[in-house]
C-alpha cells in the first residue's frame, strides 16, 4: 500500500485505482462502526460517509503519503469531521435538550439527540487536543478510525503500551468534561 502511496503522489492515476481496491473494504468498515453510533442513519449513510471521505482523500492532493498507517490516520480524521459536520446541522435544526454522556469504552452515544452527543464529544475532545495533543489523537484513531491499538501505535510512531496508557488518560477527562456538560 505504501508503495501505491508513493506512486499516487508522484502522479501515476493507475496506482490510485489499485489504491482504491485495496482501502475501500477498510473505509467501510471505519465508517460501518461510525454508523452504529448514529441513530439518525437515514440522513447518511456508511457508504455516503465512505465516499465522501475518499472524495476528500483523493482531493489531498499536497499530502506527502508516508505509509498505511498515516493514510488511515487521515481517513479517520476526515470521517470525524463529516460526522460532526452532519451532527452540528442536524442539531441546528433542533431547540432544546441537554448534551449527553459519550461512552467511549462501548463507543456509542447514548443521548436521545446523538448529534449534541457527537457535538459534545467534538467539542470536548477539540480542548483535550489543546493541552493532550498525542493523547486527543489516540482518541480520534481508536474511537473514530476503529483502529487497533496496534495500529495506532504505528500511526504515531509509539508504543501500544503507550497508547493505552493514553487511551485511559483520554477515556478519563472526557468522561470528566462530558459528565459536566
């Protein structure tokens, strides 16, 4: 896969085609587990979350692709955002209600209003980033890659141990801020 990085990078279309052969069966599957926190599923759906971050994968173009791990890196980031875009104007159109708990353990939102849950969760996290960057960016794979602990530690060229320890650390003050909010 890294090799097809590379050759996308330097311009080879045909690569890309190959690439896409190969990531697509893993974006489904991230977005898939992004889904089963949604329970407004009908306004979109995992493979419209699919598409449009390979749509946005595609178009980052400036990105110097190092290997696997970065790619998925960076597909989870995107689906984060597409999620909290869609949560944030389903919830524009909603008055009312209190932003509830996100339990990250079972990584699924257990508000009646997911959308303020995924709001808050962005939020929260958005300001752990702030003072825990490393430690915000194990959430953002773990919780919204769906990667291993394995592969998180190969993504940000640490440990496993290491980014248990962050995963706790995380899980922590989230719970923390989401239980004030």
């Amino acid at each position: 896969m890294t090799r097809l990085l590379h050759a996308w990078t330097g311009g080879d279309e045909s690569a890309l085609a190959e690439l896409t052969e190969h990531v697509y069966a893993q974006l489904h599957r991230m977005a898939h587990r992004q889904m089963r926190n949604e329970r407004c599923a009908d306004t979109l759906q995992t493979t419209a979350l699919v598409n449009e971050a390979y749509l946005r994968l595609v178009d980052a173009a400036t990105v110097q692709w190092r290997d696997r791990a970065q790619f998925f890196a960076l597909a989870a980031q995107l689906m984060r955002r597409i999620l909290v875009d869609a949560a944030r104007t389903r919830a524009a159109h909603k008055r009312g209600g209190n932003i509830a708990f996100a339990d990250l353990d079972a990584a699924a939102a257990i508000s009646d209003q997911p959308e303020q849950s995924m709001v808050a969760l962005d939020d929260a996290l958005t300001a752990f980033a702030r003072i825990a960057p490393r430690q915000a960016k194990v959430v953002e794979l773990r919780y919204f890659g769906g990667l291993t602990e394995d592969e998180v530690a190969a993504a940000l060229d640490t440990s496993p141990r290491t980014v248990r320890r962050d995963w706790d650390l995380a899980k922590a003050w989230l719970t923390r801020e989401l239980g004030q909010a």
